[in-house]
C-alpha cells in the first residue's frame, strides 16, 4: 500500500449488502494514508464492517467508512443520563465493572485469533439503553496482530495500565481510586520507549 495507491480499489469495492443498521457511526479516511484501508480490513475481522465508499468534502476525494454504533442510543459512558445521575460511589463502582467487561472482551478477541484491540478510550467504548458495551474505531494504530497469545498475567497487566493511562480523566472527575502503580501523572524515571505491550500505542 506505498502512499496509499491501492487504496483507491479498497474504497471502490463494490458492495451489494443490503443490512438494516439502525445506529451507523461514519468515519472520513484520508486515502492518501498507506494505513488508510486497513480498518476496512480489520472491521471485517471483527465483523463490524458496513459498508465503504467515497466522498467529496471540501474539494477532496476521502474515503468513507460506515460501521455499526452497537446498540439502540449508544454513547460513551459520560454522556450517558445515567451517569450523570449516579453518586461518586456508583461512578467508581460503574468504571471497574465497565473496566473488567472490556478486559474480558478484549481478551476474548485474541483467543479468538484476532488482532489485539487496544483503542479502548473513553470516546470508544459505547454503552447503550440496556448498558451492554460496544467497542467501535478499529483503525491503525489501535488495533494490531499478535504473533503469540499473551500469558493471561502478562495481558491482564498490560490492559490495566493502558485502561489507566486512557481512562485517568475520567476517575479523576468521578473521584473513583488509581492504583498507585497506574497512576501516570505522578512522577516517573524517564523511559527509554515503549515494550512490545506498552500502553502508549497510538
């Protein structure tokens, strides 16, 4: 995909599903990118995908990438009514509940033989009416191949410093606790880069 030539063909693939979606999130790619088609790809993996297509915004060809929102009225947590409307303990009672599904799920993936996801932001990860959780953006770099299964260990540490590291804002405004080993605003010796499992990964 050298300067996102063959992008132009992943966007053009014709596409005669007729799917009903009732919630559809769109997403604009700058095809230009040489990662640009491999969301598509790694939606389908995760059996996400939509639909794909093209676009002219603001005398620009972009590509366009429709996938589905999860659930009837899903948003993140913090837009939720009924976050809005529970008390300092239940917010941190909702965040490790919400924390330990994710994890499962995310898990649950690699076992599955399918790509580490690791975009699991607060903006990402939609809770609907019913309060099942749906994980959506799968694009480069937040999702990525695992030659080897993790020891459970070695992944339940990795996924825990990274929910940490992406959620802080959101304990910090709930008052809910950080184990102190997560907590990544404190003062920490300098690192000479990320591990093969670092929470910085996008």
């Amino acid at each position: 995909m050298t300067n996102g030539i063959t992008n132009l063909d992943v966007f053009t693939l014709p596409d005669h599903k007729h799917n009903r979606i009732k919630n559809r999130m769109i997403k604009i790619v700058n095809i230009s990118e040489p990662s640009a088609a491999c969301e598509r790809y790694a939606l389908q993996i995760f059996h996400e995908y939509f639909r794909t297509g093209f676009a002219i915004i603001d005398g620009q060809k972009v590509g366009v990438i429709i996938t589905s929102m999860g659930g009837n009225g899903a948003s993140s947590m913090r837009r939720t009514t009924w976050w809005k409307d529970l008390s300092l303990d239940h917010k941190s009672y909702a965040l490790n509940s919400t924390r330990k599904v994710v994890q499962e799920m995310v898990f649950e993936f690699l076992l599955e033989g399918k790509p580490l996801y690791a975009n699991f932001s607060p903006d990402h990860v939609l809770i609907d009416n019913n309060q099942e959780i749906h994980l959506i953006d799968f694009g480069y770099p937040g999702v990525r191949p695992m030659k080897l299964l993790p020891k459970p260990d070695e992944y339940e540490k990795w996924f825990q410093r990274r929910w940490y590291f992406l959620w802080e804002d959101v304990y910090r405004e709930a008052r809910a606790e950080i184990p102190v080993e997560h907590l990544w605003r404190k003062s920490e010796p300098e690192r000479k880069g990320p591990t093969k499992m670092s929470p910085h990964m996008n």
